[in-house]
C-alpha cells in the first residue's frame, strides 16, 4: 500500500470522529431494546458491513482456510468479542450514565499491559504501574462522584461490569498476539463464531424480536460505526501512514470529543468528576504511551556519561 500521511490522517481523524459517537448511540438503542438485542442486530449488521468488504476485496475465499489455521484461537477470540465483552459492556452502559461508562472503559489498555505481564512474559515497567495508579485513581474518582472521602459508589454495579469489560477487552486482545492471519477475516471469524451464542442467550431471555426501527437504526449504526467498517477504516490509516505516532495520538481526541456528543444528544449534563477523572485516565494512558520513549530518549545520554 502506498504510504500518505495526510491520507492516513484523514482516515485517522473519520474512524476517531465515528468511535466518538458511540457512546451516544449506545444509549440511545439501550432505549428501545435490550443489551443482548442490541448485541444481536448490532453484530448481524457488522458481519453483513465486514463480509461485503472482505467480498469487494476479493478475499472471502479466504475465510475457511485462515480458520483451519487456529480454529482455537478463533474459538476464543469470537467468545470473547463480540459475545461476551460487548453483552457486559451494553449491560454496563443500561446501568449507568454514559458520561460514566465511557471513560471506564478507556481504562483497558492499562490493564492490558498488566495482564502481558503473567501472560505474555512482558516485564512490569514503573510507568505501567505509575499509569495504572493514575488511571485508577481516575476510575475511583468518576465512580464516586468526585466524593473520595465517602467513598460510596453510585452504581456499583454497573461500575463492575465496565471494569469487567476492559478485562474481556484485554484477554481478547491478547489472544489475538497468536493469530498471524488478515484482521479483517480473524474479526469476521470472531463474529461468525460468537453470533450462535448471541441467538442463544436472546432466545433463553425471550429476545428474539423485533425491536422498533429506532432501535434497528441504533443497532445498524452501532454495529457498522463501532464493531465494523471503523476498524477497517483505523487498520488502512495505520497501514498508510508514513507515521503512526500522529495517529495514536488522535485517540487521546476521543474521549474527550466523546463526552461532547453525550453532552449534546443525550443532554446530560456533564459532572466536573467526570472530567477529572477522565483526565487522570488520559494522563495515565499518555505516560503508558511515552515512558519507553523518554527511557529511549535517556539511554544514549546515560551510556555516554
């Protein structure tokens, strides 16, 4: 693929600006459906939007050779996502305010470094354990409101339960460091794998209807905008850019642009915990991000000397 940075930027900037929405959208089809309905047409829409694309691409015929390959692996990953993260993490955003779940849940990539320590053999590094001190800190402080000398949860449940998604999120990702296969076919492996169980759990609830076409539109849009073509569109930016540090640092956006569109659309009125606590989040996520570059940065000073 030929490299363009301002191309990848532009891909970069419309897959941020499309996860930004989410969280919005969540809410909205929570109100007229279920988490586990929401889970089904959502995913339905996504392998239909990730099928057409890998069809387009000429790549379909692919499909059953790369799941011979580690039909294990696949097992895993389709339990884990979309199955079993995204019904806890629909049930968490049913519990509480999205101004809530949403900065919850960008705790996941501290909690992936720490989980590739005993799974991965990685080494645990002090800016990991500075950034999950400061991102928990961030989590204490949007669970309790900002009042940390009571410290009363809200909704201790649903906290839990968004806690618990990043933790799926995690064991998802890191199942995934065995799988060497396109990741547009592995991601519609995973929902082809985990849709069966989606029907099961929909059909034991008494589930298995139609909701109104409000709540198809929000799944539609959920399952193109967060499980599907966005990932495509965040895997060409990655894969196009001369320069992938300008685009991570586009996800730092998100949050941030996230809690304006809850904000606007969902009207609630966004606490000043909120955004404290997200920002310890962010600012653990940023020192998780630059700590092996100012280690690098040192190194040649340190050898000199």
């Amino acid at each position: 693929m030929v490299k363009n940075q301002a191309r990848a930027m532009s891909y970069g900037i419309g897959a941020v600006l499309l996860w930004s929405t989410v969280a919005t959208a969540f809410k909205l089809s929570l109100a007229e459906m279920t988490p586990a309905q929401l889970l089904l047409f959502a995913s339905i829409a996504s392998t239909l939007v990730l099928a057409l694309i890998l069809g387009v691409q000429g790549k379909l015929s692919r499909l059953k050779g790369q799941f011979m390959t580690h039909p294990l692996i696949y097992l895993q990953s389709g339990l884990l996502n979309p199955f079993l993260y995204y019904l806890v993490l629909f049930a968490a955003y049913d519990m509480l305010p999205a101004q809530q779940a949403q900065p919850l849940n960008y705790t996941w990539a501290i909690l992936l470094s720490l989980l590739a320590v005993p799974m991965l053999g990685q080494k645990l590094r002090g800016w990991d354990v500075g950034a999950a001190l400061l991102a928990y800190f961030g989590v204490v402080v949007i669970a309790t409101g900002g009042d940390l000398l009571a410290l009363e949860f809200e909704r201790p449940v649903g906290v839990a339960l968004a806690l618990l998604s990043t933790l799926l999120w995690s064991l998802y990702w890191i199942v995934n460091t065995r799988d060497k296969g396109d990741p547009v076919i592995s991601l519609l492996l995973s929902f082809l794998i985990g849709l069966p169980f989606i029907v099961a759990v929909c059909a034991w609830r008494g589930e298995l209807s139609l909701p109104s076409w409000q709540g198809l539109a929000g799944a539609t849009y959920v399952g193109l905008f967060e499980m599907g073509f966005t990932f495509v569109l965040w895997l060409k930016a990655m894969r196009t850019a001369e320069q992938t540090a300008p685009l991570t640092n586009l996800v730092f956006l998100g949050p941030f642009l996230s809690l304006f569109f809850i904000s606007t659309f969902l009207g609630e009125q966004i606490a000043p915990a909120t955004f404290f606590g997200l920002a310890l989040i962010v600012c653990g996520l940023l020192v998780q991000q630059l700590g092996p570059k100012l280690r690098a940065r040192l190194a040649p000073s340190r050898s000199a000397s």
